[in-house]
C-alpha cells in the first residue's frame, strides 16, 4: 500500500535493514579506522593471525542473522564466522599462501533482528 508511512524509528527493526557495520585496521593495531563503525563496542579482541573478534553495541535477539566480511587487501579472503547475539569473529585467510594471517583493513556488515 504506498499510503502507509514507515517512520524511522519502527523501520529500524526491520531485519532486512543493516544494523552494524565496520571498517577496521587488522595488520597492526586492531581498531577502528578514523571511526567508520555503527553499532559496535569500541574493542576489537586479536585472537592470533588474521582472527578478530568485534562486539555490538545493541545485541542481536539471537545469532540467528547474517553477516559478511571482506579483505581490503589483495591474495586474500574475509568471512565472519562464530556468530553470538553480542559479537562475532572475523577471520582473514591468504589466498595465495592458504594461511591466516592479518589483513590491512577489513570491513564488515551484519543484518538481523535485534
């Protein structure tokens, strides 16, 4: 019906609307590029090569939503993986070597019910 107004406030409830993304510095200091983040906690958890794990500011009502990440740089790939209500873990993987190992940047994004 294109009479009905959605307002913002309810439209974010949505699941198919996203509802945290990031862009973060892997390779050397696991933070947050120049703030480019939405609905996520400030730390970023180094959990060894290429592994990151990020928490939300909202948590998710389950882990049941979707998620993706990418490498930004290249001979690589990202995914995000371990999904929990309240956080998931990142993993960057080198395609050319087989082997985890950090990215210079990754970003990500997730979609769901909160």
């Amino acid at each position: 019906n294109v009479d009905k107004y959605v307002a913002p406030d309810m439209m974010r409830h949505y699941p198919g609307v996203l509802k945290a993304w990031g862009l973060i510095e892997q390779c050397s200091c696991h933070s947050y590029i120049g703030g480019t983040k939405f609905n996520m906690d400030c730390a970023i958890t180094d959990g060894g090569n290429g592994i990151s794990t990020v928490s939300f500011t909202t948590d998710f009502s389950s882990v049941n939503y979707g998620a993706n990440a990418t490498r930004g740089s290249a001979y690589g790939e990202a995914s995000a993986y371990c999904r929990a209500a309240g956080s998931m873990v990142l993993k960057a993987r080198c395609s050319r070597y087989g082997n985890g190992n950090d990215a210079d940047t990754l970003s990500f994004i997730a979609y769901g019910d909160h």
